[in-house]
C-alpha cells in the first residue's frame, strides 16, 4: 500500500501540472457536430495522442473515416493481468445559445461558488475531457511513481464522435478488436450521487423504438356527413395506447416482464436511503404525487430497474388553428420502451405490433416503420470481482461506500464493448448532477477532478490484486 500513498503524493503535488493539461485541453474547440470544428477535433486527437506518448504509452492518431480516434497502448507494466480497455471521447457538444455563457466556453474559469466549493466553467469541464483526464492523470502518476510502468496493461481508446451518436465506433472496434482485447472496459463518463457520495452505475436500461401509423377511411371525412357510423383512427389509437397499461401500472403486453429480473433486496434498502422519493422526483419537474408507473416500486426503483412503455409522439388529423370538422383517414404514433434484465428487445417489438393489430376495427391498416435493432439493458453484477474492487477504492477515498446507480437512460458504447469486443464495462464518474453537460456554464467541480483521480489511484491499485 506504500506505493499506493506515493502515487497518492503524487496526484496531489501534480494538481496545478494536471490541471494546466486540463485547462490547454479545454481550450481546443472540439465540436463534433460542426464540420467548421473537424480540425479542431483533428488537433485534439493529435494534442492527446501527445500525451499519451509523453506519459510513456505507444500512442497513436487512428482514421475512421469520420473524426479520428487516439489509441494507445502500455508497453512493459508491472503485472499481467488484468488487462484494461480505457475509454474516453474528447470530442464536446455545440455551445449554443452562446449568450447564456457567463465566461468564454473555450477559455475555463474557475469560480468559487457561494457554498465555497471551487468550480471549473468550460464547454467539455466534465463531459468528458475533465472526466477522461481523471483517469489518464492517475496513470501518469502511478507510471511516474513506478519506473514508467502501469500496473497492468492498460489500452487507451478515445473517441471523437460520442457526442453524434458515434458513426464510426462500432466499425473500428470490429476492425481493431485484436488491438482492443482487454479483461474489463473502464469508461469514465458518469456522475455521482451527490458530491460526497461516489457512484457505480451497474444498470444501463436498454431501448426499442416503434412507428405506426393508423389507417382507416380512404379519405379523410366530414364529420358532419360521415361522423357516428365511421370508426374514426384517433380514437381507435386513444384506445389501443391506453389499454398499454392496466389499472397497476403494469405494461399489457404478451410476454412483457418476460427477462424482467427482482430487485436485490441489498440494493433495494440502499437506494430506499437515498432520499429521494416521489414527491421529490415530481416537485422537480413541478408535479405531485401520485407518481404514475408501476404500483408497489419507488420513483428511483421505477428509473432504475424497471421496464416502461413511454408515447413520444401521437397525432393526425387537424393540427392546425381553428376547428375543421375531420374523421381524418390516418393517425398516427411514436413510441418507445424502456428495457431492464434480459427483455428481448425483438419481442417487445413484435408483441407492441401484435396490440396494435388486435385493436383494429376491420377494414383498418397499420403501416409500421421499419425496424431498427434496438440495444438490450446491461446489467453488471454488484458483487463481480471488478465492481467490488473499484467500491472498496471508492470507498477508502470518500469515506462512504458508493451507491450503485443505474440509469434510465442507455450509454450505446457500453453494449458495443459487450457485443463486439465481449467485456464489461466498468462505469465509474465523478461528474455532478448540476454539471450542466451538454448546456451553457457547463463546470467541473475542482473536488471532482482532484479526488477523482485519487479514486483512479486507488481502483487501479485494487485492481492489480483482483483476478477476473
Ligand atoms: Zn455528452
């Protein structure tokens, strides 16, 4: 553990040297959505592959065909095993709207807030170069402490697409897989709970999307002459949409809760603890209870570990000002499913497909888009080697054992480590629910940044002694 304590001493006598990286970093305009940026992203990958190279890793600028991606590779390291794939993206979202800024997106701010905790305000803070320098900050600490030697093999992978929905990912790791192959992926791009209380995210819900749209007359209709006899598709898709759900809350359809797994019960007290519960949940997007969803489940139970059908989007016929008496011909509907466990996202699909057909009136068509692949839940297990060794760490840096959280929504790169590389993905973040990612002021808590690359130290270090 001794040696641990030196890279420790380490981070913390480099803070102002990690943080000037941090900062040269942020100051390079890497939008991915903006092709008036694409050298800007071109540099970014070139300053990083820079370094990865100066830290004393194989490291390398790769083409995808869309923006590049930095790859580099450990050379001599103290243990074999286990083997770890890092993985970052350096790329950053658009800054608009540019006058909600309160200092240059580009130029990072540090600003002590009222509550004296000092924060760093820059497009990317957090999301995810502040985050990803966590990680590769500690490595340089743990390899400047140890002869230039990790203490593992450690593969670096950092993208520059993450925030367009990573065009280029899926075909490069297919065609790199040999020089990705790693016990466990580490990805850095999570939050906490709180600001105290470090975090694991062990549950990704997985989604499937449907499109349908209703026909039934071969015209639309007057309402005057037509209305009563003639089955009218807004109604008919009011009422397929709202037999989805029964009076529990539980989706309808066949062989939905079919993967649906039970809530440990450990992990059922700690999120209970955790203090938020539904009014909570509602006062914030200015609602009361009753929450809606699944009977007998909280709000964070709900989020986390359960199943939803969810309507993004219905309508047809007059949508526009005034009234004009319609039956229109067509309807139509958005929606999506939220998918925990072992839900086959196919057969949701496909049972969604066989309830709208029930509920056609006859003489009546669906036309439904055409279907997309959809991404199943992830499910790391809370007690796996990998996972008890990065909260043992955690826990010894924070001084509280972290929460496994999961998350509502789905992080796609953690399914294609899964499906094309076959590994876990270890997600750990140090990123705050205020960060205001992706919007204007985005920040980085200096607490954040520091003790998250102690954290790293102490995974790292944790690691080393776990066998996968
Ligand atoms: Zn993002």
């Amino acid at each position: 553990m001794s040696r641990l304590h030196a890279v420790l001493a380490a981070i913390d006598e480099g803070l102002n040297a990690s943080m000037e990286r941090w900062f040269e970093l942020l100051r390079m305009p890497s939008i991915s959505a903006d092709p008036a940026h694409a050298e800007d992203c071109r540099r970014t990958a070139q300053w990083l592959a820079n370094l990865l190279a100066d830290m004393g890793l194989k490291a390398s600028v790769e083409e995808t065909g869309g923006h590049p991606v930095v790859l580099a590779h450990s050379v001599d390291t103290m243990h074999a095993a286990p083997r770890v794939l890092f993985y970052g993206h350096y790329d950053v979202q658009p800054v608009e709207p540019r006058e909600a800024w309160h200092s240059d997106p580009f130029k990072p701010e540090i600003r002590t807030g009222a509550d004296g905790r000092a924060r760093v305000y820059a497009r990317g803070a957090a999301d995810d170069k502040g985050q990803l320098l966590t990680f590769l900050e500690a490595l340089r600490a743990w390899m400047q402490v140890h002869e230039g030697r990790p203490p593992f093999p450690v593969t670096i992978l950092l993208e520059g697409e993450e925030e367009i929905g990573s065009p280029s990912l899926d075909a490069f790791l297919k065609a790199r897989k040999a020089d990705l192959q790693a016990d466990i992926a580490l990805v850095c791009d999570t939050n906490q709970w709180d600001a105290e209380t470090p975090a694991i995210t062990t549950r990704l819900r997985g989604i499937v999307h449907d499109e349908v749209v209703i026909k039934g007359p071969n015209a639309d209709l007057h309402s005057g002459l037509y209305g009563g006899p003639v089955p009218n598709p807004l109604h008919v898709l009011a009422r397929l949409v709202s037999a989805l759900w029964d009076e529990e809350g539980r989706v309808t359809l066949k062989g939905f809760y079919e993967g649906v797994s039970d809530l440990p019960a450990t992990l059922r007290r700690q999120w209970a603890k955790l203090g938020m519960d539904d009014a909570r949940l509602l006062a914030e997007v200015g609602l009361k209870p009753p929450a809606a969803g699944e009977k007998g489940y909280t709000a964070l139970e709900k989020i986390w570990a359960r199943p939803t059908a969810e309507v993004n989007g219905m309508g047809g016929g007059h949508m526009g000002p005034g009234a004009k008496t319609v039956i229109p011909a067509e309807a139509f509907l958005k929606i999506s499913f939220r998918l925990v466990g072992r839900q086959d996202p196919q057969a949701v699909r496909e049972a969604f497909r066989e309830h709208v057909r029930q509920h056609l009136p006859a003489g009546f068509t669906a036309r439904f888009a055409e279907a997309e692949a959809g991404a199943p839940a992830i499910e790391i297990p809370e007690d796996s080697p990998p996972v008890k060794a990065a909260a043992a760490a955690l826990e010894e840096e924070w001084g509280r054992a972290p929460v496994f959280m999961g998350c509502g929504g789905s992080i796609p790169v953690v399914g294609s480590f899964r499906h094309i590389l076959g590994m876990d993905t270890l997600l750990v973040g140090f990123g705050l629910p205020d960060d205001a990612i992706h919007a204007p002021n985005e920040k980085y808590d200096l607490t954040s940044f520091h003790k998250g690359m102690r954290s790293w130290a102490r995974i790292m270090a944790r690691l080393a002694e776990t066998t996968m």
